[in-house]
C-alpha cells in the first residue's frame, strides 16, 4: 500500500498497534494510548542515561512522545504515558526538533514511545532529512508492535531499542493487560532484526551506527520471567543483538500498595539473572552496577526543547 495512503487510512480507523482500537484519531478519538491524530511531545533534548553506545559523552538526542499503547501499571513515565503532560506541534515543528538536536552535538535522534505517531514521525524524518538531518535514528519502544507498523518504518529506522518485558502471559496480563505480548514482541523483534541487520559501530568512538539492543526491566519477584526472556534473546538470535539487563526499576507511587512492586529490585534478584545470562554464554550485552533505581534517573518532562 502507497504510505499516503496508508497513513491517511490508519489513523482514520488506527490500527497501529495490537490494540487495534478502531477509533477514528483524525476526528479526536483517543483509544488505548490516550491520543488523538494531533502530535504531542513531552520533552526533546540531549539524554546521557542510555545505554553507553546510545548516549556516548554528547547524549542521544531523545523525543518523548506524550501517550503509550501499554500502560504498565508500574510505568516510570506514567506522566506522559498517561497523556496527562505534553505539547501539541505540527509535523514540520518535529523535523525542525530532529535538526535542533543534530544542531547541538546529539549522536542520533532518539524516539521514545512512538508507537502511535509513526505516520506523522516518517513525514518529519522526510522533511528533516531533505533539511539536512544525517543521524542515526532510534526507535525506542515497549516492544509491544504489530509486525505491519514495523515494516514501514523500513529505511527510516538504523537502530532498534525495544523493551522485552514478558515471556509469561498471565504476567503480562496481571501488569500491561496484555496477554498476547509475547507473541507480537517476538514477531516484531524478528522483524527488526531482519531490517537493520547485524551490530556496525563507530570505530573510533564506539558508538552504534545500526543494530538492535533488546532492553529487559528485571521486575522485583520476578526473576524467572527475566530468565525465560534472556534465554529466548540469547537462543533465538545470539550475538545478532545486544541484551540489556536493567535493575533500575524504580516504584512509583500508583503501585504503592502492592506487595511485590512496591520494591526495588533487590541485588541478590539482580545478580540471578545476570549470572544466569553469563552461564547461557551471553557476552553481547549490558549490565548496570551500583545504585540506579531512583526517580532522578526519570527526566522531567516540562517542554523542554519542544
């Protein structure tokens, strides 16, 4: 199908994710990630708490889109995943982002929870690039895609930053009311794979020109999901991808109450999992030390850069 075309019918009965709600967002319908057609950004500017070869010194040039497909019930962003903050902007105003950020040093342009903007984020990129805009692009998501949207960001996107948070159903039921995320995370992340190929980096500064790092948040009692997620990464695609392995979840205050989430990640749980990953043979990844679950690790998302 023509993209136009495509676009123009999506987002007039969106279909983008596996929500599949059907609303008509050019007319002001919000489905499951609480927005319209109308493009709302939470902050764009340079990021340096990705993963080193992401952020290297400068930072990566992160946009945070408002509104999520997920809406995990212990989100660390739930300000704008929950579209209660954000600015409207037109497409031209985001391309014209995409450049400020090349503009101040950033090694790559940086999208976070796009999901649902897709077709207004390929016009941008179009318009940027005819503009100038040379760096890398992110695409920076839950995981939770439809293998359709991930095909037509082919040629747009060179690096891939999906989360993998489940390989147990009933978990991710229980936490994002998504039973069927293993599924479509599987299927998307083949195809990300097959688009961007193998790892390529900078020689002389390391960082990532093209490739895939698949993040995993180890939830707090969780660890046997983190270690069925870690032994599918590594199976499945081996050194074709980096892994992730995050002990940074943070609690927030909507889950304050529950038993197990409203805890850190406790070291003993962490170090689990990555011995675990080291005796599977994993050795293309990242690990975090020290301490890193605080909420000064989450940016305030107050229009900066917007």
């Amino acid at each position: 199908m023509d993209r136009t075309a495509w676009s123009k019918r999506i987002m007039q009965e969106c279909c983008l994710c596996p929500r599949n709600c059907k609303v008509n967002r050019r007319k002001g319908q919000r489905g499951y990630c609480q927005e319209t057609g109308e493009l709302v950004v939470a902050r764009a500017a340079l990021h340096m708490w990705e993963e080193t070869c992401i952020s290297g010194k400068e930072g990566s040039g992160t946009v945070f889109f408002s509104g999520c497909n997920m809406g995990c019930v212990f989100c660390q962003n739930y300000s704008i995943a929950r579209s209660k903050v954000g600015k409207p902007i037109s497409v031209k105003r985001l391309a014209r982002i995409f450049l400020e950020l090349q503009e101040q040093g950033a090694n790559n342009i940086n999208l976070v929870t796009p999901t649902h903007y897709v077709p207004q984020i390929t016009e941008a990129l179009d318009m940027a690039k005819q503009e100038g805009l040379r760096l890398p692009i992110v695409y920076n998501t839950s995981g939770y895609e439809k293998t359709e949207t991930i095909q037509m960001l082919k040629g747009y996107v060179d690096i891939y930053l999906p989360d993998f948070k489940y390989m147990e159903e009933e978990l991710a039921k229980k936490y994002s009311h998504a039973p069927d995320y293993p599924a479509y995370a599987k299927e998307a992340l083949e195809e990300m794979v097959s688009q961007v190929g193998s790892l390529k980096f900078d020689e002389k500064t390391g960082r990532m020109k093209r490739g895939v790092i698949v993040r995993h948040l180890v939830l707090p009692g969780h660890v046997k999901n983190a270690k069925a997620v870690i032994r599918y990464l590594y199976e499945t695609y081996g050194e074709r991808i980096m892994i992730s392995i995050m002990n940074q979840y943070t609690p927030m205050e909507q889950v304050k109450d529950d038993p197990l989430l409203a805890r850190k990640v406790t070291k003993r749980e962490y170090e689990r999992v990555v011995d675990y990953a080291m005796e599977l043979g994993v050795e293309c990844g990242f690990i975090q030390e020290g301490e890193v679950a605080s909420e000064s690790f989450i940016p305030e998302f107050d229009g900066e850069g917007v």
